[in-house]
C-alpha cells in the first residue's frame, strides 16, 4: 500500500473521527471514504448502549425527590434545634437570679454558637440523603466517553458531539438531564431529518428549562393576565439565532416576540404536584398567547402545540437554515476559514434531500475539499483528550476524562452560554500550557506501559514530521517522549 493511502487513512481517522487506535489504520486503509460511508449506513450507529440509564424525566425527578428528602431533614433538624433551645431559656427562666444574671453575661457569644450549632445540624440532616445528580451525571459522561473510546473511527460520534453543542444546554443548570438529553434529543437523529432533531431538541424538557420557557407566558393568556407574569424570548431567539437562521438572516425582533408568543405554553409538567409525571413535556393551553401570529411573513393560525412545530418545520426547511448548518459542520471537520465551495455543495444538499443528515455527512467527506484541505484545525480539548487515549490502546477513567475536560475550559455539557463551546483555535490556543500538563500526568501514568515510537506510528504514521520524530527518539525519559509525541503539532491539528 503506498505512502499516500497511508497518510490520507491517517488524515480520515482524525479530521472525521476520534484518532487514530493499534490497528485502524491498516483496517481503512484500501478504502478511506468507504470505510467512513460504511460507518455513516451502520443501522443504530449513534445510539450509545445505555438501558440501565435513566430518562432525562426520571433522573430530574430522582433529584427532586431526593432534594425534598434534604430539605425535609433539614427542616426536621432546625425544629429540634429550636425545641432544644427553648427548653434551654425556660431552664434559664426558672434559675435562681444569681445563676441568671450569670448565665446571660455572654449571651451573644452563647447565641451565636447556638446558630452555628444548628446550622451544623441542619447541614448535617440534609447531607445524610445522597445527593443523586453527580452520580448520574458521571455514569453518561461514562457511556459517552466509552463510545467515543470504543468507535472504529469515530465518525458518528464526532457528528454526535457537534450536534449536542449545536444545539446545547448545560450541566451546570441542569446536571441531572444533560447526559439522557444527548441520549434522546440528538443521538436518535444524529443520522435522520434535521427537523426531527430540531423538534426532539426544542421540545425537551431540558431545553425548556435551560432556556426558561418552562415559565414564558403570552401576556393574554390566563394564565398571563391571572399571574401578571411576562413572555421569555430566550428560546425563541436562540432557535432563531443559533439552532436555524443564523444571526441578522431575515428576521427581525418583531419575529423574535411572535415566535416567542407561539412557544408558550411548551413547559414541564410540576414535579412537586405530580411525582409520577414531574419534568414531562406538556402543552399548557393556558399558558399560550391566544390567536394566530405571523413569524417571517407568515401568519400561522392558533393550533396549539401544533402552531410552534410548524413554525420549527418551516424553520428547518428555509434556505438560510441550510447555510447557517453547512457552514458550522464545514468549519468544525475542515478549518476555521471554511471553503465557500464546500459550504455551498453541502448547502444545496441540505436543501435538496430536505434536511438528510446522513446525506448532507456523505457529501462532506466524498468532496474532494474536504480531503485537500491544509491540516491546520487545531483539536478542541475534548477531541484532543480523547485522542491521546485511543493511541495508547488502553482503556480511559470517565471521571478522569471528566476532570481534565474541566481543566481545559471544556467541561462535558457545560458550555458558559447556549452558542456552545466555540470552534476556533484563538478560543483553544491559550489552552497548551493546560494540556501540557496533562500530557505529563499521562505519561508518567503510562510510559511503562506505552511505547512513544508506537504512539508516532499509530497516532500520526506518515503524517509526523521529520523534526517530531528526532525530538521524541531523543527525549530524555520515555515520560518526555510520550509527552512530546501528545503534545506535538501533529497531535494537535487535524
């Protein structure tokens, strides 16, 4: 097999999947694009194994009861506390004056060890019931990370992981239902329409609650006008902004307020009224701006729940959607100057197979751009880590992953603002100095049991330079080596 099929099966495995592991290049080698494809028609390829998982609805109830459990202790805590201290002053009360006047010379000091002393107990109370989120966040932070390990090239999840930042929410507002909203709102369609998606993402509980429409009521709604409580444009405008259109693409924030009216009443059922049911969509009439509304020069009649998913059906099938999608999976798999060409070939597929996104993934990596492209897209955080863990061949800590994610500014589903975690290297490039740090913390974990000359050869091949291959044959320790080799521009860029 020459050289160059050599390089380009290299080029495959990091600029569409996950990086290189032993063996995966040889495996695609013959056929680069034909391995990829083959990934892309692999029935369920998204769809992590998850079964013994909670729902997003049952784990947002998990933590709620258990939050009511804290709450509840802590509140039977405080009244024992308070019991204590009144059979104490009646005791005081009852005491002869001369032991009175004594035991209230240092009231203040004794009150105010008596307020810490039971908040102590009420901190104590609450932390005796476990608190479920952290734990349930770290087992889909497993399951995702195992998929990404174990993927042949990694294409699909790569695809999964832009997606899930394209239309995001975050752990640090929802932990509970970040994991099983990836599981349920992205992965089932990752490979489907992208109006599906766009449905599945809009209407889920964790995207209502995250971008607070849970609590958007149209000012002439009942419930509007009994409760005196306003409209919240947040999810109308990100879908507008960052999930379809794109910014300033023929929508004003007159459309941004209609489409915001049209959403009310998509919210979650209580979970303090209804255990059972507690985080579930639901469509609340009273809650919804009555009558029809007209988004982007269209009027559409009031139908209810119905109302919004045409609008969202409408969104995913106008022209400036399929640019603004085309544009963003160009710029994430290929350079932070995406070629206009490409961006156009994968528009016009998305427009023509009406949101195939199994199509508009194949059109990408048949384009010769795609392929002819310098490498010079440097990795994000989360790519890299899992990079340097596929070439050494073992098997990766998720809690670990998950630190060292945070570590380098790209923590799991925690994005600091619903645009996502960004996809440029002037966002990443500050970050060497934190991923230098974990290269060493990895290579003095594994340089006994890892070869750095097989981590150029498995990792990088044809691909690394002449100079990376004298620095890591002369490092000084084999912790050096395997640290040179993670952090060498190869690693970084695909």
């Amino acid at each position: 097999m020459s050289s160059s099929a050599k390089a380009e099966a290299i080029l495959a495995l990091n600029r569409f999947g996950m990086g290189p592991r032993p063996g995966s290049i040889a495996a695609i080698e013959t056929d680069r694009r034909g391995a990829l494809i083959a990934e892309l028609e692999r029935p369920y390829a998204a769809l992590a194994a998850s079964s013994a998982l909670p729902s997003s609805t049952k784990a947002f109830r998990t933590v709620a009861d258990a939050n009511a459990k804290r709450q509840a202790r802590a509140t039977l805590a405080k009244r024992e506390q308070e019991a204590k201290r009144k059979q104490m002053a009646d005791a005081s009360a009852m005491a002869p004056p001369a032991m009175a006047e004594g035991a209230t010379q240092d009231s203040k000091e004794q009150a105010s060890k008596e307020q810490d002393g039971k908040e102590m107990a009420e901190k104590a109370a609450a932390d005796a019931v476990p608190d479920p989120g952290r734990p349930i966040y770290l087992q889909e932070v497993k399951i995702r990370t195992e998929a990404a390990l174990n993927a042949d090239i990694g294409l699909t999840e790569r695809l999964v992981w832009f997606w899930s930042n394209h239309f995001c929410i975050s752990a640090d507002k929802i932990q509970s239902m970040s994991g099983a909203y990836e599981r349920e709102a992205i992965r089932p369609h990752v490979l489907g329409r992208f109006v599906d998606m766009l449905l599945a993402a809009e209407g889920h509980p964790a995207m209502l609650f995250y971008l607070d429409n849970t609590i958007s009521m149209g000012a002439n709604s009942t419930a509007g006008i009994n409760r005196s409580r306003g409209l919240n444009e947040n999810l109308a405008r990100e879908t507008l902004e960052l999930h379809t259109l794109g910014v300033r693409t023929g929508y004003n924030q007159n459309d941004v307020i209609a489409f915001a009216n049209v959403l009310t009443g998509w919210t979650i059922v209580s979970v303090q009224n209804n255990p059972e049911h507690g985080a579930e969509f639901i469509f609340n009439r009273r809650m919804h701006e009555p009558g029809p509304l007209q988004v982007i020069g269209k009027t559409y009649p009031d139908t209810g729940v119905e109302q919004g998913r045409a609008v969202l059906a409408d969104l995913a099938r106008h022209p400036a959607t399929a640019t603004h999608v085309a544009t963003k999976l160009v710029r994430h798999f290929i350079g932070d100057v995406p070629p206009p060409a490409l961006i156009e070939r994968l528009a016009r597929t998305f427009r023509d197979t009406e949101g195939d996104l199994k199509e508009v993934a194949k059109a990408l990596i048949t384009s010769e751009e795609a392929w002819a492209a310098p490498r010079d897209k440097l990795k994000t955080p989360s790519e890299w880590v899992v990079a340097v863990v596929r070439a050494t061949g073992l098997r990766g800590d998720p809690a670990r992953f998950e630190r060292g994610q945070a570590l380098l500014g790209q923590p799991v589903w925690s994005p600091s603002a619903p645009q996502g975690f960004p996809d440029d290297e002037a966002t990443w490039i500050g970050g060497m100095g934190r991923r230098l740090d974990i290269a060493n913390n990895v290579a003095g974990r594994l340089a006994q049991r890892v070869d750095p000359g097989e981590i150029i050869d498995t990792a990088l091949g044809a691909l690394a330079s002449s100079e990376t291959r004298q620095a890591v044959a002369h490092a000084e320790s084999r912790e050096q080596a395997l640290a040179l080799a993670f952090m060498s521009p190869e690693f970084q860029r695909r």
